[in-house]
C-alpha cells in the first residue's frame, strides 16, 4: 500500500457525470412536464387511492409531505421551483402502471422499497403507485397469480414499467430458473414481459451487473438484465439492495417528464451516481487529515475517523448513500462504522472480495478516466428521453474509459 499522501494524491480529485443546466433548460422542462401533469390528471387513476386520503389515514400531514417534496426535488437534482410539480406527480402516481417481477434474488430490494421514505412510505408507494403485479405482495398465488400477470400486461401493453429484481441465470439452457405451471425460464419470461413494457428498470445489483449470483464460479450462468433485453429503455440501478429512494426518484422523473432520467455508461441514473462515496463521505474530513481507522474499536475507530485502511471501497464506488442513506435516512453503512463494500458496483461481490482490507489501486490512477466509464458517456444532459444504451456501447465506453 502506498503511503498516505499517496493514497490521498491519487484519490482526492472529484468526479462527477452531472452536467450544469442553465434556467433555460429547467424552464422549459418545467413547462413540459406542468403539461404532462395536467393530461395525466384528466385521465382515470388506475387504482382508487388518493394521496390525501392516505396522508390523513396515517396521521401525516401536508406539512410532512411538503418536507418530503422539498427533499425528493434536492436529490433529484432539480431547482426549488420544481417542489410544486414534483408534489403535483405524486398524486398521478396512479396513472402509471407497475408490474414488478423477481427472478434468482432474495428480495431485499422488495423489502427496501416496502420501506421507502415518504410521506406515508408504504402507503405512498403501494396505495398510489399502481402495482399492478408483484409476487410479494399480492394476494393471488399459482395459476391465478399467472392470470393476473397476464391481464396487467395485456391491459397496459406498451405503457408499464417492468421492474426487474434478481439476476438471470443463464446456463444449461436457464434451467436454474423457472416459473409457473410452464416453467418458462427465466430468461424467456424477462423478454416476453419486457416486449412490451414501456421502459425497464433493473433493481437492486443483481438484476443490473449480476450481483451476488454471479460471484466466481457463477454456476448459473448469473447476468444482468442488460446484458439479455436489447432493444428496450433500461435505467440500472444497483446496490444491495438498492435504495428505495432511488427507485421512486425513477419513477417520479418518469411520471413527471415521461422520459426516463439521465443515465450513465452503465444506464444508472446520473442523480442518484453521478457522484463517489468518498465526496460526500462525512469521515471525508479525516482521510484528508491523514486520521485512519487502524484497527477494530481503536481510538480512531471510536472517534469516527476514516475507515480506507479498514477497507472501506468508497474511494472507487459510485452512490448517493451518504446524502440519501437508508432506513427513513437515519444511517448508512460508513456511517454505522464499517467501510462501503461497493455493493453497488459492477463486478460486486469479485471485484471486492477482501472487504475488510485496503483495495490496492494504481497510483496512477486517473479519475477523470472514470467519466468515461460512469460519467458523461449517455451523452450528458439531465434527461436523456428514452436513450438505449446497447451492451455493446457500454463494452465501448468501458474499453474508451480504459
Ligand atoms: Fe472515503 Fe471511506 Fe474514508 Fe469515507 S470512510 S472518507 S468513503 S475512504
Ligand atoms: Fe453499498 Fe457502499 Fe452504499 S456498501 S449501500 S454502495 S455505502
């Protein structure tokens, strides 16, 4: 391991793919999606629940949720003046459908999301987002939990949104991964359900790089969805499990401007990982001082000083955990003591096998290199509509990025 001013050199440069907007811009994408809003607040909700009702029934009231808005509009990147619209989506949630599949996972990111901040959280989420399918948390089981699938997607064909949670097993022809009285593989019914969806969003890193499943010596053959649908929009957004505030930002961008958000060359959303761990860090202040964790409950350890030494991967991870957190935003790992895994990274769980030990890094590294790979290689913009980015452009810019 190099020395700490080494350590510090190569990894103190600032990267991000986000690129500044001038009022202009935000103007005139106020104005379009103001007009969204009213069309889709003339159509028929899809389900009967009503933001308000949902608010009162849990005891929170309009001055949470505009705490909430306030919050969601920050983290999406968008100016103040956006706080009405997003607060004006919220209550057309109910016009966009959502079908939500699980595949080889073990639905931790179903249980995020079952927790996702908001002003009733769960209500928020499942009472006006129209779920329309999702083996979790619906009542239906077997041949009639298949018949409900199959209705929502004849029923809202070319306008849900698939929601993908799990890997793909690939190998032996898919035959680790089946479903249904069928037992249509995986694989097969992830491009028949994606045929005719609007837009697919990956969850969680399974779904997107592979994930745990596809750790050496991935038996099943583990991929990411974009590595099997081609030819569909795909917003990626990994971590283990990914953040459900995340997720909803997707889902209100979508609702709000009907274009999905600006995505990275690995299709994650600029808002959410345009920027490293190690910039928002909260410990940032002691790397930069030299004060690193050296042991377990040591001194440093206690007084919360910087855990690279320990491991921590937030140097070379792309996230907004430190400023969005988990868990109604009280804690996020840095924070609870240990150092980030990079659970949301492609390559997870290989890439980073010693957790608990300093990643060796090439002290030439480069971070401006990283643009090309998670940067500004979607082509920059807040919002590019509906770009699809095939497997092969992305191997493009990871080689470029190289
Ligand atoms: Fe960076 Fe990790 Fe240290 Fe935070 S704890 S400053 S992310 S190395
Ligand atoms: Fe994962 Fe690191 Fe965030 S471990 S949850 S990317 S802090």
């Amino acid at each position: 391991m190099e020395n700490d001013l080494a350590v510090q050199k190569s990894l103190y440069s600032k990267v991000n793919g986000i690129e500044k907007r001038d009022d202009d811009f935000y103007k005139e994408l106020y104005a379009r999606s103001e007009k969204r809003i009213d069309s889709l607040a003339k159509t028929n909700p899809f389900t009967e629940e009503e933001l308000d009702e949902v608010l009162l029934e849990d005891g929170y009231d309009r001055r949470d949720f505009m705490k909430w808005v306030s919050a969601t509009t920050a983290m999406l990147m968008l100016p103040g003046f956006f706080e009405p619209l997003v607060a004006k989506t919220v209550q057309v949630l109910n016009r966009v459908p959502v079908i939500w599949i699980n595949l080889q996972d073990c639905a931790g990111n179903s249980e995020a999301f079952l927790r996702t901040d908001g002003p009733t959280v769960d209500e928020l989420i499942l009472d006006i987002i129209t779920l329309e399918f999702h083996e979790l948390l619906m009542a239906p089981s077997g041949e009639q939990a298949e018949l409900q699938l199959e209705n929502a997607m004849t029923t809202f064909k070319d306008e849900y949104l698939l929601f993908v949670e799990g890997s793909i097993p690939t190998a032996a022809n898919g035959i680790y991964g089946t479903i249904g009285t069928s037992g249509e593989t995986y694989v097969d019914h992830l491009v028949r359900l994606s045929a005719d969806a609007k837009a697919i969003v990956a969850v969680g890193t399974c779904a997107t790089f592979g994930g745990v499943p596809a750790a050496a010596p991935n038996p099943t053959g583990a991929r990411g969805v974009m590595d099997i649908v081609q030819n569909k929009p795909i917003v990626n957004i990994p971590a283990c499990p990914a953040n459900p505030a995340n997720m909803l930002g997707v889902i209100l961008l979508y609702v709000m401007t009907g274009e999905l958000p600006d995505l990275d060359g690995l299709l994650r959303p600029k808002f959410a990982f345009g920027y490293r761990i190690h910039d928002a860090c909260e410990r940032r202040v002691h790397f930069d001082a030299g004060e690193y964790v050296e042991e377990w409950g040591d001194a440093a350890a206690q007084a919360g000083h910087c855990l690279y030494k320990m491991g921590c991967k937030g140097p070379m991870t792309f996230n907004n955990c430190p400023t969005v957190k988990y868990n109604r935003g009280t804690s996020w790992p840095v924070a609870a003591g240990h150092g980030c895994i990079g659970c949301s990274e492609p390559g997870f769980f290989d890439k980073f096998d010693r957790f608990e030990a300093p990643t060796p890094f090439n002290p030439n590294y480069n971070p401006a290199s990283d643009m090309g790979v998670y940067g500004a290689a979607a082509g920059l913009g807040l919002f590019t509509a509906f770009k699809q980015l095939t497997k092969d452009s992305v191997a493009q810019e990871e080689e470029n990025g190289n």
